[in-house]
C-alpha cells in the first residue's frame, strides 16, 4: 500500500453514520425492510465507540428523526464517541443554536461536532418555512455564523444584517472545546466555498473523483488563506469492503440488484428538484445509468441512483481501500466520514478490516475479549432515500 509523502501523517478521523431515516441490505427496495428505532440506533452507535471511530454523523431532513433529540437520547450510552450534529441556519434563531450547542457540549464532556447544513431541496426548505433562493440561503448562514460564533466563544454579540439582528446578545456559560466546538461545513457552489473558508473549521465534500477533490481543496484553502485562516478538510463516503475485489463487487452489485429501471427514473426526477451544486455533481458522475458506476478507479456512484446527498462507495479488498483513503489524504483530506448498508455489520467490516492498514485500532475492552471474533448478529432490511 502507497502512504503519504509526509513522514509523520496526522492520524485519519474516521467517523460513521447513524441511519435515522432508514437503513437494509438493499437500496430501493422494501425487500427485508429493517426496523431502524431507537435501540437499533443505540446499539450501532454502542458498537462504533467500542470499535475506536472518531465520531457519529447524524443527518437532517424530512426523512430523518430529529439529530438534536436522537443525539441526546444516545450519547449517554457512550463514553468516548462524538456526534456530529445538524445545524440548521434557517431553521433556528442563531442565540438559541448557541445555547443548545453549548449545553450539549457541556452535558456531553466535549463531544459535540456540528454540521452546518443550509439545504439544498427548495420543496423541503418551504414545508420547514423557508423561502429564500439558493445565494439568499447561503448568505443568511454567513450572518448566522458570525453570531453563532461570537455567543459560542463567549462574546457579547451586537450584530444588524439583511436577514439576522441581535442586540447584547450573550450565553452565562462556556463550551467545554474551546472557543466552541467544531464547525463542518459543505457545499460546492462558490459562495459556499468563500462562507466555509470565513467561518469553518472542516470543510467537507462528498466523494468525488480525486482530481474533482483536489481542485475543491485548492479553492477552500486558497480562499480561507486569503481571510487569514487556516481549515481542514473531509469527506463523506460510503465503504463496501470484503476480503477479495471479486467479494467486494459483488457486495456492492448485491446491493443494487432490486432496483428497477423506473425507482431509478423516479429517483433521479425527485433528485434533481434540488439546486444543491454538490447534489448536481453527486448525479452528474453516473447520469442515471447503471453501466457507468465506476466514476473513478475503487469508486463505485451506485448508491446515488436512488439516494441524495453522498452517493459514491470505495469499492475493493481492505489494501485498495486504504490505498484509495491515502491518496484522498494526499491531497490533505484528514477526516472521512464513512458508511454501508446495513450500518450495524458494515461498521464492523471496515473496522476489522481497514483500521489496521491505516494506523487505526480497535479500543480494547477487557469485558468484551472475544467479542469481534463472534461478528454481532446480522440481520436484513432496506433503505428508503435519504439526506445528510
């Protein structure tokens, strides 16, 4: 395997997804559907702290429980796992997004990740009230940070914009990651990438081709220089990997094989309603046609035929995946925010098999020895369309 050309890499921040929208075996299909509640829920983020991710991305929208609720519910059956948690510009007033983050972040002893997500789907965005266009959007999330983080950092804040006004605004009390916990920030149009470079800690991406990687990285940290700055990067990809290529094809073909001609019509028709750039570049790599998955060497676009928001898998034996991470690292991504269906047994794949090759291990729990060996009990189900 081909690593970095730095000599001393900063470890990889791993993190996995919690389906609150649904999750099975089979994109598309009601086949085996798999009852996703609360326990399942529970038991995947137990599970992924045990296993030694980073970190638990929770995703947002109408087909999704609540993150803020589903995290709370959750976090206390962990000890060292970190939720990486919705927040909404115009969904919520930016002083009370401070003090619910902060007192999360409190109550949680520091592991609170925030995803800023401005939306993407204009029919969603006016069921949830919301009514500006796609640049009006983006720019009242430029308002809203600058507040956001003044109040988390412990500033008084008095502040006039186009969209947003707070005069002596304030919190009593402080985050326990200082000045207030991370910023993730995505989106692909070019005011995304000038608000993530102002006011992000990790910008993120969905998993595109390397080239494509590569020129949205030089842009954010060329633009994020520009504003005195300095961010990280990441990336949201989904995992199919098995102990040969062959099994690993063969996973992710298994993993299409109900869907018909016309849920991938009808899918990719209910796609494109959205004005998300980052979404029209998702579609744009397999144009709806399932002859043309593998966009890239390894990476594989079929969960985006019928699903929005990340739809591209690494695809191959636990030596190619890693090889494929490290040349996404080369280009100074440091945090990938993975997934695979089901969520529950996918979560242990990856762990066991591509955590060694990256410099990643397994949290050892005198209680549990032996446990990995059994492979948990798997079951089967299905996954509606989904957003993060």
């Amino acid at each position: 395997m081909e690593h970095s050309s730095n000599p001393n890499p900063k470890p990889l921040d791993v993190l996995w997804f919690l389906p609150t929208g649904g999750d099975g075996r089979y994109l598309g299909a009601t086949i085996g559907k798999r009852k996703s509640d609360n326990r399942y829920w529970r038991e995947i983020a137990m599970a992924v702290d045990r296993l030694g991710y980073h970190g638990v991305l929770l995703p947002t929208g109408t087909h999704c429980e609540d993150a803020w609720t589903t995290a709370a519910s959750i976090v206390t059956h962990t000890e060292r796992l970190k939720f990486l948690v919705a927040l909404r510009p115009g969904a919520i007033l930016p002083a009370e997004a401070a003090r619910q983050a902060v007192t999360f972040d409190r109550l949680s002893e520091g592991r609170l990740l925030l995803n800023v997500v401005t939306g993407g789907v204009p029919r969603d965005l006016a069921g949830d009230g919301i009514f500006l266009a796609h640049d009006e959007r983006y720019e009242k999330t430029r308002e809203f940070l600058h507040i956001w983080r003044g109040l988390a950092g412990g500033e008084a804040v008095d502040f006039e914009g186009r969209h947003l006004c707070v005069r002596g605004g304030q919190l009593p009390f402080r985050p326990v990651q200082r000045p207030y916990p991370p910023l993730y920030f995505g989106g692909s149009s070019p005011i995304a990438h000038e608000i993530a470079a102002q006011h992000a800690d990790v910008y993120l991406t969905w998993g595109e081709p390397p080239d494509q990687v590569a020129e949205k990285v030089r842009d954010v940290r060329s633009r994020a220089a520009a504003a005195g700055r300095t961010i990280r990067f990441g990336i949201r990809l989904h995992a199919i990997v098995r102990e040969s290529d062959i099994e690993a094809w063969e996973a992710a073909n298994d993993l299409i094989k109900h869907l018909s001609d016309d849920v991938i019509r009808s899918s990719q028709e209910q796609l494109q309603r959205a004005d998300s750039q980052g979404q029209a570049r998702m579609a744009a790599l397999h144009g709806g046609d399932r002859n043309r998955l593998e966009v890239s060497p390894n990476l594989w676009a079929g969960v985006g035929l019928v699903r929005g928001g990340a739809g591209t898998a690494l695809v191959g034996d636990p030596e190619t995946v890693a090889t494929r991470i490290r040349e996404y690292a080369d280009l100074g991504i440091d945090t990938f925010i993975l997934s695979g269906f089901p969520h529950l047994e996918e979560a242990y794949r990856v762990a066991e098999l591509l955590f060694p090759l990256l410099g990643l291990s397994q949290r050892d729990d005198p209680d549990d020895r032996g446990f990995f060996a059994g492979g948990g009990s798997f079951t089967n189900g299905s996954i509606p369309i989904a957003k993060e």
